[in-house]
C-alpha cells in the first residue's frame, strides 16, 4: 500500500497516525492551517493546525452523540445554537429534529468553505436547509451580545487553544445559560475521557457554577486518539440521565440514526467507575 503518513498535533500526550493518500486542499486561514485528506480508512479527514478534526467515516458517532443526547432530553426544541461545527455534522443532526430554526456561528469561513467543497458528505444538505442560519463570527461575542433566546446550545469547537479556549470557560458558560429558555440545555465536547480529564473536570467545574444538572457521557470517536471522547451536558432542568428509552425511541427512531439508540443514550451516561470517579467525584 503506498501513500504517506500524517501524525495527529492535537493536544495530548499521546497521538495517532493516519495514513493518507493525498491531500485535496489546504489553506492558512486567519485562524488557523486547514488541511482536507483522503485516507483509506477514514475518507476525507478534516485537520485543523495539524489535529484531526472530523472524518466521514466516523463523524456520525461524534455528531449524533454531540446532538442528540441534549436535543432528546429537552422536550420540545425549537431554537438551537451550535458554536463552532463549521463542517455542518452537528447541524445536520439537529436538523432531523422538528426545530424552527438552527443557528450555526464558526469563526472560520474557509472551515464551512473548504467543508462544503470537499467533505459533502458530512453534512448533506444542511447548509441549505431554510431552517439553517449560518453566521461567520465568533461564538463569544455572538453569546455575548444576541439577544437570541435557545432552547439546546452545541458547543462543537477545536480544543481550548487559540479562538477556541474561551469556549471552555466559566464566563462563557454563564453566559450561555442566560440565552437559554427555562428548562434549557447546554451539550459541549469536552475532550478525551482518558488523556485530557483535567480538561473534562475543568469543563464540569465550569458548567456547574452556572446549571444545576452537569452530566458527563462518553462515545468512541474512532480516529481521534485516545477514541473515548467525552461530551457534557449542562441543564437548566431535565436529567438526560432520566429521559425514558420510550421518549428516545419516538423521537429518533425513524431516522436511521447509526450509533445513537436510546440503550446508547443510557449506556454513554453510565461512566464506568474508574472514570466516575476520576470525573464525577461525589461532591
Ligand atoms: N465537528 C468536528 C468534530 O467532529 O469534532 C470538529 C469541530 S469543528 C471543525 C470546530 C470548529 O470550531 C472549527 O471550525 C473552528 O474554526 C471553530 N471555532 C473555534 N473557535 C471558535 C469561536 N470562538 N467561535 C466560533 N467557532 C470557533
């Protein structure tokens, strides 16, 4: 088998390695180094600043668990925000909801760009939904100054580096939970379970100053390293730890969904105890 190697520069102490085929684009944006691969195993891999990002063969596990888990447990979402996720995945899971309107706002243009020139398949035709709102600017200040009001908010960024590590913190959290609804949700990756759980306690840490229900779930996300990824859940008031098998089923199950299933929903809360206590010590 010929072709190249690229090694994953994503945050951790730990990597992977990808073989590639070739590389179909890349570009420095004001942001960041943008790169869009093909790879056997992958297919089109996404990489920002060197860490991979999101590839087609996997982004279903990440933008159905990012998504679905908060949209399912609120009970009626109709206004949601996604910060970040230029590349459209978790807008296309959200738009599988009955919502009025979702409203993405990725601070790198070329990230949406580059995304719906090379890596189609991640988020079919979400971008044109009429329901989708696109806006180019940064997650800060739109949180900052909209006086949009959200039922879910997703955060889907690049680890806390760069235009990202303000989305991490506990201002901006705050912030969120006051453009929520009542009964409000807030969904967020949080980084690796395994290699970054300073991160992921950092992140719990934050969001419990502004919610009363902060619960962490976990998914494999099978090309990033580490491949147990985790995703937290911040809540103005349903448990997703409560949500029946039943609700999850009437409201998904048509969708043909590929990784999310409500024994999914439960398992993915349901830390095994050397996590639990690394990441949820009793308070
Ligand atoms: N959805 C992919 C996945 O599976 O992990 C990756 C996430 S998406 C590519 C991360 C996005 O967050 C990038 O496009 C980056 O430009 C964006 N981003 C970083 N900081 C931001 C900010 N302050 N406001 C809005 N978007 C931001």
């Amino acid at each position: 088998m010929r072709g190249a190697w690229i090694i994953d520069q994503g945050s951790t102490d730990i990597t992977s390695a990808y073989r590639i085929t070739r590389r179909l684009h890349e570009e420095q944006t004001p942001y960041q180094y943008l790169e869009v691969y093909e790879s056997p195993l992958f297919g089109r891999m996404l990489v920002l600043d060197g860490a991979v990002q999101t590839t087609e063969a996997d982004e279903f596990i990440y933008h159905e668990m990012l998504a679905h888990p908060a949209l399912c447990t609120h009970p009626a979402p109709r206004r949601v925000l996604i910060v970040g996720g230029g590349d459209g995945g978790a807008l296309e899971e959200t738009l599988k909801h009955p919502v009025e309107r979702a409203t993405l706002v990725e601070i790198d243009e070329a990230v949406v760009r580059a995304s719906r020139a090379y890596l189609g398949a991640i988020a079919g035709d979400a971008f044109d939904d009429p329901r989708a709102e696109v806006v180019i600017g940064d997650g800060l200040a739109y949180v900052r100054e909209t006086a949009g009001r959200f039922d879910v908010v997703l955060v889907d960024s690049t680890d806390p580096e760069g235009p990202a590590a303000g989305l991490f913190s506990a201002e901006f959290y705050a912030q969120i939970a006051r453009r929520l609804e009542p009964g409000g949700l807030l969904a967020v990756q949080s980084g690796s379970a395994v290699y970054q759980r300073d991160l992921v306690t950092m992140v719990r840490r934050h969001l419990r100053a502004a919610f009363p229900v902060v619960r962490t779930y976990l998914a494999p996300v099978l090309a990033y390293p580490g491949v147990v990824w985790s995703f937290t859940i911040a809540s103005l008031g349903p448990d997703p730890r409560a949500v029946a098998p039943e609700e999850i089923a009437r409201r998904s199950g048509a969708w043909g969904l590929r990784y999310y299933t409500p024994a999914a929903h439960r398992a993915a809360f349901d830390l095994p105890p050397y996590l639990r206590s690394a990441l949820e010590p009793e308070p």
